[in-house]
C-alpha cells in the first residue's frame, strides 16, 4: 500500500536546532523591540532623526527635494549610512564562517558595541550643544549603524523572526490576529493566537522602550543612551546558544 510522503519541513533549521531556536526568538524579540523603542526616540529628541525608521528618512529627503527647504544632513546620509551598515554586518557573518542561529551573539556583540560608542561619544562631546555640528552628525551616524546591525542579525540569525523595529506590520499582524482569535468562524490565517501573541509583544515593548527613552531624555540627557546600552549587553548573554558552527559547505552538503 503506497502512502503520501509527508511535507517537507518549513523551518530553515535542522528539526534538532528548531526548538531552541523558537526560545532564542522569544527571549531576544521582545527585548531588541524595547531597545528599538528606545534608540528611535532618542535619536529623534536628541539627534532630530529617525535611527531605525529608514521610511521616515526617505520621506524626508523626499519632501525636500520637490518643496525644497534646509537640508538636514543627518536624515540625508542616514540612508547609505543604513546600507554601508548592513553590508559591514553581512561582510563580519561570512567571515566568521558562521551561518544560522549560531550568528547571534556575535552580531549582537557587534550591535551592543555600535550602542556603547553613541553613549560614549554623546556624554564626552554633548552633541545637542551644537546642533548641526560634526560631533552631532558622528554620533547619528553610529545610531543608524546600530539600529542596522540589529535589522541585519534578526534576518542573517532568525530569519523566521518578526520585525523588532518595523511596527506597521506588526501592529497589522496583532490587528488580523486579534480578529481571527475572537471570531466564532474559521480563521483566515492559520496560528493566530500564536501570531497575535509574538507581535502584540513586540507592540507593547518597541512602545514601552519609546515611552522609557523619552522620559530618560528628559532626566538623563546624554546619559539615556546608557538605557539601550544596558539592554543591548542583556541581549548579547540571552543571544549565547549552543548551536553548532555550520559553514557554507557543510550547509550545501
């Protein structure tokens, strides 16, 4: 009697790194969607730019290039600044022969060095004393730099994890998965419950980090990017794991 060959498996993992990884998602998302919160608004408030919404950035540069208006360098150069960012991050995953979840603590080493460079570069030189000064330019163009690295982490690590910065589709995702939780009918989109409770996450934290980075502008200054920094460290401990180190060859094999 034939049977039906059964599916292949979806996960981009091995089936014996799988579970592990699904942990290393929901340790890390949430808390890189708090750092985000917080890194966005303290770049806005105390830099005048979008660190992590390179959106934000495009539809400045391009209001002002039809209706003119003063330039501001920074939210100009944040955009190939985010590119030469994220090819540095792709150039460190290929040369430490690393592929998968065995990416994430390096390159979140990367991402919380890149942070403790803005703070320190903002606390000896106050960048916000002159606002378009070159200090201040330095210190958004590390910002941005930072922000890349952990866009570029999630999608070279955990490529199945959801955007920890990007909150439209997010906030999509808990809307539809919220719907289709609470309707009696047979759901659109299958897991929504899961989904619903992965992105609402995500919603709730990359707010929350917004909400504690502006009050720590107000009260710490140059000081608050201290707060992302101390995530970003938190981070690299969750991100240690156990997966084995698997080169291009021994993936293709």
């Amino acid at each position: 009697m034939s049977t039906t060959p059964s599916p292949p498996d979806p996960s981009p993992y091995p089936s014996n790194e799988a579970p592990d990884v699904v942990r290393l998602q929901r340790r890390l998302a949430p808390l890189l969607a708090v750092v985000a919160g917080m890194v966005d608004v303290i770049g806005f408030l105390g830099l005048g730019i979008f660190t992590a919404h390179v959106t934000g950035n495009l539809v400045v540069i391009a209001a002002l290039l039809v209706r003119g208006g003063p330039p501001n360098i920074a939210q100009i150069l944040a955009v190939p600044m985010f590119i030469v960012a994220v090819a540095a991050v792709w150039l460190i995953a290929k040369g430490s022969g690393r592929r998968g979840p065995a990416l994430a603590r390096p390159l979140l080493l990367v991402h919380f060095l890149l942070l403790t460079c803005v703070l320190i570069v903002s606390v000896i030189y106050d960048p916000a004393a002159n606002p378009h000064g070159l200090r201040r330019l330095i210190v958004a163009m590390i910002a941005v730099s930072a922000m890349a690295s952990q866009f570029a982490l999630l999608r070279l690590a955990m490529p199945v994890a959801p955007s920890t910065a990007v909150m439209t589709g997010n906030l999509t995702n808990t809307v539809l998965s919220l719907l289709d939780t609470l309707s009696r009918s047979q759901p659109l989109m299958p897991g929504a419950k899961e989904r619903l409770k992965k992105t609402l996450d995500l919603v709730i934290g990359f707010f929350a980090g917004g909400m504690v980075g502006a009050a720590a502008v107000s009260w710490l200054g140059d000081w608050a990017w201290s707060l992302p920094v101390v995530l970003a460290g938190v981070a690299v401990a969750l991100g240690k794991n156990k997966f084995p180190i698997r080169d291009a060859s021994a993936s293709a094999s």
